[in-house]
C-alpha cells in the first residue's frame, strides 16, 4: 500500500512525495526529523525470507560504499508484514535520461564526462573485496545533481562475486539494447559486463537511439549500427572508445574500467589532462526532479527521439496474450463459402512458403494491394490493408468454422463462467507447450507438440480453438531471437494444426476480436512491433499503428464491444498503455505512470468498465496488477489491485468475477488465480516447471 504525503515512517522519516512505484514497491523522498535533511526512502513490500535476504544484501551492500559517484546507505529496518526500508541519500536532480528527453542527445564532451564519472565508480565496485558488479547501468540509473554531479544509482540487481559463485541481490534481470549476451541466460557475468552496459548507455546517449541488442548481435541476426552513422559529429576516437566497450565477446571488449576511462579521456583534447570529480552542465532548475515533468502529449508520429533506419531487421520480444469470440450466422455462411472456394483453388501452402523464402513476394503488388486512410493529426496513418491473393497450390485452410467433437452435458455454471477450465504455457516436457486443466488442477492434457515450442494462447469465444504462437522462446528470457513466428489455429484436442497466413516476419501477441470476425496481433514485418489485424473472411491484412522505429507497438486487447484496442506503446524506452478505434484512429495515452515504470499486458473487462495492467519496475522484473476504470480515463491515473502483487499477465473469466495470472510464491512460478477485486488470491498450479501465459475458456 502506498505510504501518503505526511506520514511519519518508522518514527523519523516524513513522507515528502512518492518518487517512483513499481510492483516491488516504491522509493520516497522523505525528511529525516532527526537529522533535518533530505533522504530517500525504498520500499521492498516482498517479506518472504528470499526477498527479505536480496533486499538486506542491497543495503549492506550500499552502506559500505564510500565514493563521491555513489549514494550512501544510512539506515535499514523492517516494518512487520509491511515490508523492508532502505534510507538513502536523496539524489536530487535528473537522470540520463530525463535530460535525453529534454535535449534529445548530448554532446561528446559531456559524454566523456559522464562515461568517465561511471568509469570511476565501477572501477571502485570492481576492485572491493569481494568484487562488486552492478549490472543495470543504464541512463535512468545515471543521476546528475543540482550542481553538476554524477552519480550510479539503484543496486537492486548488484552481485557479489565469491570466487567462482555469485550471490545476488535480485533475480537476473536484463534491459534489451543495454545488456550484454552473457547477462541472458545462465552465462557468468563480471565486471566487462558493467563495460558493455556503460558503453551501450553512452551510444543511447550521443545517438538519441537504443543499440541493437547484444544477445541479437551474439546470434548473427543483427549488427551494431556504427555510432557516427547515427551522429556524425561524433569524433572517430570517441565512437571507436564505444564500440569497443561493447564488443559482443568479452575478451574484446576493454578488460577494466579505468581501461574503458583513459580511452574516453584520450579521445577528446579537452579531456585528455582532466582530473578529480568531473561534473556536467546542473539541469535547468534548481528542484531537478520536481520540476521535470513529463511532457504533454503529442502525435504519436512525432519523432521524440532521432531514430535511423535500421541496417536489418531486430528481433522481438514476445510478451502477453489476449481473448477471442466467434461470428455471426451471416459471417459463418460467407466462411463456409470461402472455405470451399479455397480449399479447391488456394495454394496456401506455396503462398507461404514462397512469403517466407522471399520477402519481396510481400511486397508485390501482385500478391498485395495497399491502400492508405489518413488519419487525424494526433495519431498515426492507419488503414493500410495487405489484401491476401492465393496462387495455386491445395493445402486445409484454416478452420474457422469449428464445430463441437461432444456434446455439452447440462451442468451447473462452473466457477467464473465458460467451461471451468484454463489453457496455459508450460515447461513441463522442456520446451513451452499448450495444455489445459480443470481449475482444480485435473483433466490436464497437452494440445501442442510444435518443434520450436508454442506459447500466447488464446480461446475463441465458443471455446473451440484455440490460436497461439510458434516456435517460442523460455518466457524467462522473453526473446525470440532468430526465429521466424507465426500465428496457429487448433482445436482444444489437439487436432486440424493450421498455420495462418499473416506473410512473412516475426507475428506475436494474438487476439480474438469478441465479435468473432478478426484477429489482432503485433509483428514485425516492417522490421520493428506494430499492430495489425487479419479479417477472417477474406485474410485481409490492416496495419492499425504506424509509429516511429524506436516507438513499437504490441499486446492488443480488445474492448467488449470489439470497437476499441487497448496496446502497449514504447516511447523514450518507457512502456505505457493506449487506446485506439479498431480501425486504429484517435490513438489516446490512458495512463501516465511513474517514471521507470513500464505497463505491459493491458486487458478489457467483460463489462468494458475495467482495464487491467501488468506495472513494472523494468521489462523482465515481477510487477503488480493495476488498473483504471474506463469512466475515469481522463484522468490517466490508476490503482494498485489488492492481492495483485508478484504478478503479471492477467486474463478474466468470462463473467468477469475472477482473475487468472501468472504469479510467483518465492522460487516457484505457477498460475494463480483470484477474484477480480483482488481476494482469495491460490495457485492453481505446482509443478516444478515454469507455467505461464494463462486464459480462461470459454463456454460453447
């Protein structure tokens, strides 16, 4: 629960404001009554006894540093079953990249100074006893004082390196574009991978563009962009300094910190002889933080940021799913037409395989007509249509007209609505699978063996197939990285697999519309995550958003009423939610959050009055359940739901009374369920194996 203004905390500290929140909990700037001065206050609201001993290991950690480009620890203490407190030094100012998004880059002077700053404070983490790595360098993790200061802030994911083991204060955690290959997975990390992230913080910083990610560019599926392509007003040595910091294998990259601080020193000649504290130009305001507000809204076609053309395609992330429904009799008899037409004259199966073999072929105005709908100034152009032609080859066509393999039996209402059952992702066989249980946890069957993995299901609304995403990656590194996904139907026994033919790139977070007659989803066939929906009766392809390269688009959900969508929009490397037409008009922000926070997996109540979000403090991090009331969304501010920390990615039942998610009880990752004001909150799994991507099943 958030601490209001006012409130005295542990006797001595009095709440001022509330700096930042997140699912973790939140950081405060607080008065110290003892002292008279300025702190700030973090808040970890996880009591277990794992959360308990990361959060205690941060703040030892931090109570015995002592440099000039670091915050000092000044108190630690728990407060029941509230939760723990770090008091800290307040830090006021901006961060890195506050001052991106008022100057949109830096100069190359500044950078060195900062670089260097950050050099001197990782060289003095590195070379504790035992080393420290930091591992989230970042700009938000980059503060610049009132008078010109630097400092490295937020520990939450340091190590402590012993020996050949590592104790750490979080779970591994990694911010795409800023993070190293070897920070994925299980790979060891040291102090080069603080280099690598410093390097990719400076690059962000004089480029105004996040670089291509390291595990993306460790897998041959994509280069770094050469910093001076970007800004050529950058000297050669300084972006040659760079690159270098973040050579994709670590014996290439710089072997120290101070390694990393001469080469930046020595790139410029005003820097070359510099020595002691280095500060940069104060921000503009004497208060920093309270006076930097986030800017007012404008077209999301506007670029914030100066983005390039990228050199090749990125690869994805995968995130969330969504709900689907069914058509109506006049739709239903047009299938039926068009399934018989295609089925004798469709070559769907060269049209794919020709789309994915040759992208060229998508964009052959034989294959596709486009036509563009302008739309009103404040969002972008939508309505471009990719109108599928068939060539010549029979394969099945999807089937979109199902039909029951059983009849129902009459039987009470089960719980929530629908049929009383969950589809859910799950590592049980090694690789992601689709399965389905009963909400007791019995009846589980497997209804995927794709290859690659399925992952992102999502039920029709009469329950009878299901579309969902292959091949698919672990969801706890959430990256498909060189792997070409594409959209599935099947029916819930496993049988009639279909692929769907959306052309070639990367497809992902699908949803039904509740009408029945369409499917949203987010692909990358433009080479970054925008929204489209395919119409099932012709396979005609809109494009819905058309926003700039560093602003990508993804998680679609639809409204009851199947005329608005819900998304998640990246802008200044934050995550938030909008709104749209279902046509993709009148695009509209509906949250402003706290900054460092990022709101992922929006989902629409079945009454429409409630929409429902994943809050975040970074991409991979667990995040608290929120949510704003459709009535209220003028006022773009939202609430935390009881019962909904540890979670994300939720899903309603059909009558909208309970809540499935994916959530967490210390070390195990299971599906829970609860009821949709945040009550009676028990896992429905518990198996070992990571379970996740859950969604309610609806009634025939």
């Amino acid at each position: 629960m958030t601490i209001e203004r006012g409130a005295l905390l542990h006797k001595r500290y009095r709440i001022v404001e509330i700096l930042g929140q997140g699912g973790m909990g939140s950081v405060y700037r607080a008065v110290d009554e003892n002292l008279g001065v300025e702190v700030a206050v973090k808040e970890n609201l996880f009591t277990t006894d794992e959360y308990a001993r990361q959060f205690r290991l941060e703040a030892v950690i931090l109570a015995n540093l002592r440099h000039p480009n670091l915050p000092r620890v000044t108190d630690h203490f728990v407060i029941g079953d509230q939760g723990q407190y770090l008091v800290m030094d307040y830090i006021e100012g901006e961060d890195l990249r506050q001052r991106m998004e008022r100057q949109g880059t830096i100069s190359e002077e500044e950078a060195i100074l900062i670089g260097a700053s950050m050099c001197d404070a990782l060289a003095y983490l590195h070379t504790r006893k035992p080393p420290i790595l930091h591992r989230d360098v970042k700009p938000g993790n980059v503060k610049i004082t009132s008078e010109g200061h630097i400092h490295l802030v937020d520990f939450g994911l340091a190590k402590v390196v012993k020996g050949s083991q590592a104790t750490t204060t979080g779970a591994r955690a990694m911010t795409p574009g800023y993070s190293p290959p070897e920070q994925y997975g299980t790979a060891r990390t040291d102090s080069r991978t603080d280099i690598y992230s410093l390097g990719a913080t400076l690059y962000a910083a004089l480029t105004g563009v996040i670089p291509e990610d390291g595990l993306a560019r460790a897998m041959d599926s994509v280069d770094l962009t050469p910093l001076r392509k970007r800004n050529a007003r950058i000297s050669k040595r300084l972006a040659s300094a760079i690159e270098k910091a973040m050579a994709v294998k670590v014996e290439d990259r710089y072997q120290t910190a101070d390694e990393f601080k001469g080469a930046l020193l020595y790139s410029n000649v005003k820097t070359q002889r510099l020595e002691g504290e280095l500060l940069v130009t104060p921000p503009p305001t004497a208060h920093g933080d309270e006076d930097i507000k986030e800017p007012p809204d404008k077209p999301i076609t506007a670029q914030l940021m100066e983005v390039a053309k990228p050199p090749s395609r990125p690869r994805r992330k995968q995130l969330g799913a969504g709900c689907w429904a069914f058509m109506s009799f006049f739709l239903l008899t047009l299938l039926v037409g068009l399934t018989a037409l295609l089925y004798f004259y469709t070559p769907l199966s060269e049209f794919i395989n020709g789309m994915v073999a040759s992208p060229t072929a998508y964009e052959s105005p034989a294959a596709i007509s486009v036509t563009g709908t302008a739309a009103d100034d404040a969002s972008p152009t939508a309505g471009a249509v990719s109108t599928v032609t068939p060539t010549s080859t029979r394969i099945r066509p999807p089937t979109l007209t199902p039909t029951p393999t059983e009849t129902p039996t009459p039987a009470p209402t089960p719980l929530g609505g629908g049929t009383g059952e969950i589809a859910f992702v799950s590592m049980r066989t090694g690789s992601p699978q689709v399965y389905i249980m009963d909400l007791d946890g019995g009846n589980l069957r497997q209804v995927t063996n794709q290859p690659g993995g399925a992952c992102q299901p999502d039920f029709s609304p009469d329950g009878l197939q299901l579309v969902f995403v292959s091949p698919c990656p672990e969801k706890d590194e959430g990256v498909a990285v060189g792997l070409e996904t594409d959209l599935f139907l099947i029916d819930p026994d496993g049988s009639e697999l279909t692929a769907l033919p959306t052309g070639p790139g990367e497809d992902f977070d699908p949803a039904w519309s509740p009408d029945g007659t369409r499917i949203a989803y987010a692909s990358r066939a433009e080479g970054y995550a925008q929204i489209y929906v395919m119409k099932l009766a012709d396979l005609t392809i809109t494009r819905l958003t058309e926003t700039p390269f560093d602003q990508p688009a993804r998680m679609p959900a639809w409204s009851p009423s199947s005329t608005q969508i819900a998304f998640t929009l990246r802008q200044n490397n934050i995550y938030q939610i909008w709104y749209m037409t279902d046509n993709g008009q009148n695009q509209v922000k509906l949250i402003v959050g706290p900054a460092d926070v990022w709101d992922l997996y929006p989902a629409w109540s079945p009454d429409g009055e409630t929409i429902l979000f994943t809050r975040t403090d970074k991409v991979l991090d667990w995040g608290s359940l929120n949510y704003i009331l459709y009535s209220e969304r003028t006022t773009r501010q939202s609430r935390r739901l009881e019962g909904g920390l540890f979670a994300i990615d939720p899903a309603y039942s059909p009558d909208g009374n309970w809540l499935v998610f994916e959530g967490a009880d210390g070390d195990q990752y299971d599906i829970f369920l609860m009821t949709s004001d945040g009550e009676q909150r028990a896992p429905l799994t518990t198996d070992p194996a990571y379970d996740f991507d859950p969604v309610w099943r609806p009634a025939p």
